[in-house]
C-alpha cells in the first residue's frame, strides 16, 4: 500500500485512513495490517528504539475502508474503548445498496447470530445479539437501481451492516458473500468517527471519503460532504 494517510496525530492518539482490502489487525495470513503500519509509521516517525506501542480499539472489515482511531497510549485505549462500551463513540458509513429503498430513513432492529463458517445470519428470536442501525437515503441512481445511503450504527455486531440489509433484499453494491457474486469493490466506507478526546475532553469529529471509483462514481461525491455535514 502506499504511504499512511493521518488524518490526526497528538501525544495520545492517531487518526489515519484504512484503505480497503488491509486488514485491522494481523491474522493466520500474514498479510500487511492497519495496527503494523501504525506502529511502524510512529516508530519511523519519532526514531523509536524497540517496541512501540499503539492499540486498536475498533476494527473494521478487511474490504471496508474509511477513518479509524488508534491510541497511542494504555490510558488513551483505555479511554476509547471504555467510550465506545457505553455507545459514546459514533460510528457513522454511507454505502450503496441494490435497489431503490420504500423508507428514506428508518432505524433497522434485528438479532444477528454468527455461525461457525464465519457468515452472520439473521434469527427470529434472541439467540442472536440484538443489532441495531439507522440509516438515511441520500441520493438514487434509478437508471443503476442502487441508493446511497448513510448509515449509523448504533451497535457493532460482526458483517452487521451487510446482513441487515441483505435480508431485506438490499444487497450491498459488491458484496461478494451477502449480495451478487461479482468482481466489484464492496461500496461500503466508514466515513466520519466522533468521540470526546480521551485526555483533552474536547469533541473530536474526523471524516474521509472515497474516491470516485468502486461504484462511487454512479453518485455525485459532492453530495456526500453537503448532506453528511
């Protein structure tokens, strides 16, 4: 990948962008992960002799990109997941989904279970975990038959965001396990985190968006900082 995009740096936390297709953190594949590149951007960047700390405090999907907050202390970690524990951490996405949806904004409940295989499905009674997001539609492309939508979550529960519009036959623009079994780019971008500064206490809100490619071109990006703000 190419150089670390940070968004934000201080003495206690690192905001960067996740390019799509890195992971958040390493696995049994050995490929190349967002908390790595923290670590060795900091360890570069300020000429760190051994171990460099930096901890992950949320994660995102290996195909999603967008923003994402590093701590770089254990206070700083504590802090932020201690926040986003009692939902004081919002999370917000825009996605683009097959077809044109009835409801322009509505809040999406469902208990989600994860199986074995490492797909999420929907079940009807709470065996799952309860999983809750809302969303807005903020432009449609009819000729396409796909809606941008912007999505917050109000919990975090795995592949959340592609189940639950999966089961209501709104499939994700590229989702090659929930939706078309294509070649395209999953249209899913974790656009803006807010959340108060763990050490300074002051409201921190970081955006990003995608580039005008993988199905963002059928929309005008344009729109997306108008609306979003």
């Amino acid at each position: 990948m190419n150089k670390l995009n940070v968004l934000y740096e201080d003495n206690h936390i690192i905001v960067v962008e996740k390019p799509c297709n890195i992971l958040s953190q390493s696995d049994s594949t050995g490929d190349i992960d967002m908390l790595t590149l923290v670590k060795k951007y900091i360890k570069e960047k300020y000429n760190k002799r051994g171990n460099v700390y930096a901890g992950l405090v949320h994660r995102l999907d290996r195909p999603v990109g967008g923003v994402m907050v590093f701590a770089k202390s254990s206070k700083a970690a504590s802090r932020l997941s201690d926040m986003i524990k009692k939902h004081n951490f919002t999370k917000k996405y825009i996605a683009i989904v097959n077809g044109i949806l009835n409801k322009k904004e509505d809040i999406l409940t469902d208990y989600l279970l994860k199986t074995e295989n490492g797909n999420t499905i929907v079940v009807k009674d709470n065996t799952g975990k309860k999983s809750v997001l809302k969303y807005k539609v903020i432009d449609e492309n009819r000729k396409e038959n796909l809606s941008l939508i912007e999505i917050e979550l109000l919990t975090g529960r795995h592949h959340q965001i592609r189940v639950q519009f999966s089961s209501r036959n709104h499939p994700l623009y590229g989702d090659q396990r929930y939706g078309k079994c294509d070649n395209n780019q999953i249209a899913l971008w974790a656009y803006q985190l807010e959340f108060m500064h763990p050490v300074k206490k002051e409201m921190m809100i970081f955006k990003c968006f995608p580039k005008q490619k993988d199905g963002w071109q059928l929309f005008n990006i344009k729109l997306l900082n108008i609306t979003c703000n």
